[in-house]
C-alpha cells in the first residue's frame, strides 16, 4: 500500500490537537508535531491557561509529552517576533482607534496557519499538510470549485468564525481531523490513546493579564454621555469599553445601561439603553471571501458577528468602497466596529470581513 503523505499538527498541549493527531497518525499519515512560541515575557500574566501568557513553557512540556507518547516527531519555532507585529500591535493600534478587534482571528490566518507551516518548511521540514484541533471542516467543492470551510459536526465547538480568513492556499493544505466528531467522542478517543492531560480548551482566552497591559497607555479621563450627549458618569479611558458592555459603567440609572459607541476623537463613551444597541444594517471591509470568490450583486445568507452566536438571516451586497453592506432582516444587538462579520449559506462558509461602521 502506498504510504500517505506527511503532515505538521500544530500541538497546543490541549487534547483537541492530540487527538487530532493521533487521528492522523492511525490513518496512515507521517504525522509531526509542530507548536509555536508565542510568549516573550514582556508583560505581566497570571499564568492562566491562554494563548498568550506565561504558562507557555508548561503547555510545551505537554505537547511534548503527546508527541513522545505517539511516537512522532516534535519540534517548537519560536513566533514572538512576527506575533508582536502582527497580533499585539494589531490589537493595540484597534482598541486605541475605539474599535474592538478579534485578535484570535488575526492570529490563525498569519501566525497558526502562516508562520508556523512556513517556519517549518524553512528549517527542512518537508510536509504536504498542515492541521491543527479546529472543530470544522475543509473540502474542494465541485459547486463552488474553490476550497471551503464547513461547520463541524459539534455546532456547540464549530470554530469556522475563528478560521474564516484562511486563504485558498491555506485551504488547500489543510487538514482538520476533528470536525467530524463531537466533543464527547474527542475526550473518550483522549481516554482510550492514554491521553490524560487536563482540557483547557473551555477556558482559553486570547490572554492571561490585564488587556491594559498590552495597551501600554496612562489613564485618559472623558465623560460617559448618553444620545442627547449628556453627561451620565465619567471613564479612565475609551479602552476600556466595549459595544454592548453593560456591567462596569458605574452609573446609576432607571434602567439598565449598555454601551452603543465609542468616540476617539471627542473621547466618549455613549450609552442607551437594551432599545437603543439595536441595528439593521452595517459595512464590512477588508473581506475575505472563501467560497465564493467575490461579491458582484446582492445575496441572502445568514450572518454571525460574535463567534457565540447563532447565525442571523441577512442580505449582503456590494458597495462601492469595495466592502459589502450587511442588513439583518430582523435587528441586530451590539453590532461592534472592529469585530468580525462571517457569512454562511448552510454549513458552508461563504467568506466574511471586519466591521467597519453602522450603515447610514
């Protein structure tokens, strides 16, 4: 029997990528493990499990241990520098605009799913796929004749939101093991391999200290205002605000408060109440189309712009700044510039951007 090609599995020493790879492995694969080191120690972290922080050396040690205990290969690369620039600026440089980005985003299309593979083949790794523990799938459709993401199997995990910006390149060489299976199967298959360490998939956040540490900024007092601009309270700065965020404004009021824009040049925060963060319509740029291969009239889909959330239905159509006009056919909470916007035909994902601004 011809032996099948070789694959890098990026091992975070959580037991969705070991069984990934150990799923591989048992198909027949020359499976490596890959991991990337992100941490460079320059900031505080409370050692909480996350994908950037100080506990990195501890997860190591544990894809490590995976590795051994399947018998294949492991190598670590170490990504700090390009993830500073590519991660941590981006994430600095968006909330200091007034925007809330989606930095686990920014990091699987570049870092994940670009720097690591290519460090890899740098150093004389020769692979022909690179997979990881995402909970989706990826296929070439005949319909479509383009490589595209499908939700996984276990809705409640799907991770397309996270993986949407992935490239056809991308795409084409990658491999996504556990989509099939639902999140029970993944820990028994865990148990059965004798894979035993502790699941933090649950718990991961982007980081494991004070987002205001990575901002590297001094306090910078505005008021809080409401539509008619009038002053409610007072903030240390707009960075500290997201859309939608309820709890932490510090004002007293007859009803509950939500936050429902964020000015950097008046150095606002504006709030209204649950009524006033509803909307239909917004734009969204710097697309990245997946399944189809752009947007030339308009379209029904459904639409997510959280990862946890239950896709809506929506129109998307194209607009003249290059960027698509999204309008949900029933009104939208706590639409956030900055964040993603992903759009779906079914369980396939048909492409998605960045919100820039509500829609006039």
């Amino acid at each position: 029997m011809t032996k099948k090609p070789t694959v890098i599995v990026g091992l975070s020493g959580g037991v969705d990528s070991s069984v990934a790879a150990y799923l591989l492995r048992e198909q027949g694969y020359e499976v490596i493990g890959v991991t990337m080191a992100i941490w460079d120690g320059q900031y505080k972290s409370t050692g909480k499990h996350a994908c950037y922080g100080s506990d990195e050396e501890e997860e190591i040690r544990e894809a490590r241990a995976v590795a051994e205990k399947l018998d294949i290969p492991y190598h670590v690369f170490n990504c700090s520098a390009e993830y500073k620039q590519a991660v941590l600026d981006y994430f600095k440089s968006e909330y200091l605009a007034g925007r809330t980005p989606n930095p686990c985003i920014q990091c699987n299309q570049l870092i994940k799913f670009g720097m690591l593979p290519s460090m890899a083949r740098k150093s004389g790794i020769d692979f022909d796929f690179f997979a990881t523990g995402h909970y989706a799938g990826v296929e070439f459709s005949e319909k479509y004749q383009r490589y595209v993401l499908k939700k996984a199997a276990d809705l409640k995990k799907d991770q397309t939101y996270f993986i949407h910006r992935l490239t056809q390149d991308q795409l084409a060489q990658a491999l996504l093991p556990i989509g099939q299976y639902k999140k029970p199967q993944i820990k028994e298959l865990a148990r059965k391999v004798g894979i035993t360490i502790e699941d933090l998939e649950e718990s991961q956040d982007f980081y494991s200290g004070d987002y205001k540490d990575l901002l590297e900024v001094e306090d910078h007092p505005g008021d809080i205002v409401d539509t008619n601009g009038i002053v409610l309270g007072h903030h240390q700065g707009i960075w500290n605000y997201t859309i939608g965020q309820r709890k932490g404004l510090g004002i007293a009021f007859s009803e509950p408060l939500y936050v429902i824009g964020l000015n950097k040049e008046s150095n606002m925060v504006i709030v209204g109440v649950r009524e006033e963060t509803y909307n239909g319509s917004f734009i969204v740029s710097d697309l990245n189309w997946v399944a189809l291969s752009g947007l030339t009239e308009p379209r029904d889909c459904t639409a997510k712009i959280r990862s946890g959330q239950t896709e809506r239905e929506a129109r998307i159509e194209p607009v003249e700044s290059g960027g698509v006009k999204v309008t949900f056919f029933h009104p939208n909470d706590a639409i956030t510039p900055g964040q993603s916007a992903v759009f779906y035909e079914g369980d396939i994902v048909l492409g998605g951007g960045i919100i820039k601004s509500l829609a006039d």
